[in-house]
C-alpha cells in the first residue's frame, strides 16, 4: 500500500504540472492513506488540495525523504 501511496503521489505531481484535474488522485491518496494508518502519510495527504505550488513543495519533501 506504501508503495501505491508514492506511485499516486508521483502521479498527482505529474497532474499539477500539466494541469489536469487531480481530485480523483488526491481522493485515491486519501484512501490508501487511511487504510495503511500510517500518521505520517495521512497528515501529509490533509496538507495537499489547497495550494498548487504548496502541493508541489510538499510533495517535492516527501518524496525526498
């Protein structure tokens, strides 16, 4: 699940950069992250939806990480 989490992840920041509409993939993260109840991941997912450029920064950190 993990790993799909980082998958969609990388996909949602592909969709803010070209544009598209991210709801159906920030709805599928929100899923996954409350399925694998991982604290960190759900509290990172609540972060995503508001701001594009905010979306990508924190993406950019988590992916980093």
């Amino acid at each position: 699940m993990t790993i799909r989490y980082y998958r969609l992840l990388r996909e949602y920041t592909e969709a803010l950069v070209s544009g598209k509409d991210t709801t159906r993939i920030l709805n599928q993260l929100r899923q996954i992250a409350e399925e694998t109840r991982r604290s960190d991941l759900i509290e990172q997912t609540e972060k995503l939806g508001s701001d594009k450029k905010a979306d990508l920064s924190e993406v950019t950190k988590k992916m980093r990480s």
